[in-house]
C-alpha cells in the first residue's frame, strides 16, 4: 500500500466543492498486489485455456454462418467491480 501523490489524486478524481473549504485535505492509497511466479502460470494458463474455447466456440459460430459475441467495454467492466473511466471524469 502507498500513498499517491496529491497531484495525482486531483487530476484522477477532480473535485469541486461549493461554497469553497478554506483548506481541503485528500489522501488517496493505492494498492499493489505482487503475485508469485506459481500464481502468475495459474493465470496465465486460465487465460490461454479460455483464449482456446473462446476460439472454438466463434470458429463453430462462424461455421454455422453466425456472428461470434463479443463483449464491448461496458460489458467487460460493469461486472468486474471497476469503475467506468467516462464517470471519472
């Protein structure tokens, strides 16, 4: 965990308060997550083994003259648990 840098955390989340504070303190703490090289093959095996069906599955769509579902932005985010970037701003 770390503190992130005043100027950082006002150009990420703006903040506009009226009537102005004569004095506004913000902290912002970042977390980092460092994974193991046993957890990193974990994943990176999860993510081929899918990249692989996910595959298989829009070469079976296509075959059949269908086009294959794909997630857009919205999709892949709003179940994640991470915030739109847009509602940021």
């Amino acid at each position: 965990m770390y503190v992130v840098p005043r100027s950082i955390t006002d150009a990420l989340l703006p903040l506009d308060v009226s009537p102005t504070p004569e004095e506004t303190i913000r902290v912002l703490v970042g977390r980092m997550e460092i994974m193991t090289p046993e957890q990193e093959t974990l994943i990176a095996d999860m993510v081929q083994r899918s990249a692989t069906e996910r595959q298989a599955e829009w070469q079976a769509a296509a075959s059949m003259g269908n086009r294959p579902h794909t997630p857009d932005r919205r999709e892949l985010t709003s179940w994640a648990g991470w915030p739109n970037p847009r509602s940021l701003a």
